[in-house]
C-alpha cells in the first residue's frame, strides 16, 4: 500500500477483509505502519537502524488538499484513524509530509472506496459475502491489477474466473507488482490500454513474414521439405535468433 508513499500504481488501493478478520487486520496493519520511520529521503534513523526514511513527501500541495479531502470525507462517515498521528502533515502549512494513516471500517459510501488515492491513505474494509468483492471488481472502473489471499480453492476459484476478465493481472498471495520485462503488464478500463513488456513492444513494431510450402506424400511434398530444410540453413532470414 505504501509503495512510494502510495503514488506507485501497483500500490494496494483498497483491502478488503473478511468482517471477521478485519479490525484485527486493521489494527495489525497500523502497528506496522507506526513502525515505518517518516522523514525527508535523504534523512536517517537512527530508530529504524540508520536506515532513510521510508514514507517521504508528497510531490505537491495539491496531493496534500486530495488526501486531507478523502479522510475528511471517511471520517465524517464513520471511519476511524488506527495509527497514531495517522494523517498529520510534519513540518508546517507548505510541507507535503504526511503520516500514512490506515482507515477503518470503511465502507461503500465513501469516496476513498471507489476512488485510487495514489498518497499515504490506506482503507481496510470488511465484507461478509464474496459476492460484495466481485461486485467490487465487476462495477469499478479500475482494472490493473487485483491480490487474491487465500488456500481454498473453491473460494479463490470464483475470484480468479470473474476476475479474470476485468484486471491484467491477477496476483495470488503476493502484491502487485510490475514485471514488463518478464511478464505482460496490462490494465483495462481507466487504468490503462494496452499491454508493457519487452516482448509485446516487439511485435507491435514488427511486421510478420511468413515462408510456407505445401507438404503432402507425394515426390513434390518431399522435395518441398527438403528445400524448407536447406533454406534453414543457408539464409539469413531464417535462422533462429541467438
């Protein structure tokens, strides 16, 4: 979720917990949040082993005004703040660095639940039926990626099939991430068109060629296999990439 403060597109949006299990995620989830050291890059700690800060600021004012806007409007709905300090501006009315704060519960009234924060907000909230994350996936407008936690197939199963035709990318127990140099990276609706990787680059600037011969039993069909053969051998066109 705090992939670059937030701003990374791969960065978790939204958790979505079974009811059960939530506050307890929630409060997890803060702890490990107040443990994150806030600061300047180029600033060290000598409370997290002299290691930079690992929530930074924020690009602009403008970020700051969108983020205060989002937990105003959760706040005001019901939510509330699990972290110490969570959503406090250090450094005074121009500064950009905000403590990440984790919102909880939040729930589908709110605009935090329907709309990519891209900063420090991290909203958690509960559901008691799968039905209300597929719902989630089928009527949003995002679809770049979705984490699937989880060891019950049958209950991943579902999952994986609906989502499979709204998000580029299906991760299971582990975060999303980019991997254009090994993997497609793709996303659908507002999130993105078309596909990232080295490969796909490839053939969208490559025209095809295409060599055929007829093969059949016959005299002609063996003398055809026989040039296809040779001709691997003897032109430069066909010789396989190294």
């Amino acid at each position: 979720s705090l992939s670059y403060n937030g701003q990374r597109c791969t960065a978790l949006k939204l958790h979505m917990v079974p009811t059960a299990h939530s506050k307890r995620f929630a409060t997890l989830l803060a702890e490990k949040v107040e443990s994150m050291s806030v600061g300047l890059p180029w600033q060290k700690h000598e409370t997290d082993g002299g290691k930079y800060s690992a929530v930074t600021p924020l690009p602009n004012a403008k970020r700051i005004t969108y983020m205060k806007e989002l937990l105003s409007d959760a706040i005001s709905k019901g939510a509330k703040v699990m972290n110490r300090d969570g959503g406090k501006v250090i450094g005074g009315s121009e500064s950009t660095l905000m403590v990440p704060a984790v919102l909880y519960p939040v729930t589908s009234d709110m605009r935090i639940y329907h709309e990519e924060q891209f900063g420090p907000l991290i909203p958690v909230t509960g559901y008691d039926s799968l039905d209300t994350v597929l719902a989630f996936g089928r009527d949003g407008i995002y679809g770049q990626q979705v984490s699937i936690f989880g060891g019950d197939s049958e209950q991943v199963a579902p999952l994986l099939d609906a989502f499979s035709a709204v998000f580029g990318k299906i991760n299971l127990n582990s975060q999303c991430g980019r991997s254009p140099d090994t993997l497609p990276f793709s996303g659908r609706r507002s999130s993105a068109m078309g596909v990232m990787s080295v490969t796909d680059a490839l053939k969208e600037f490559s025209t095809p060629t295409v060599v055929a011969y007829k093969a059949s039993k016959d005299e002609t069909g063996t003398m055809n296999a026989n040039l296809a053969g040779e001709l691997q051998k003897s032109t430069n066109f066909l010789q396989p990439i190294q």
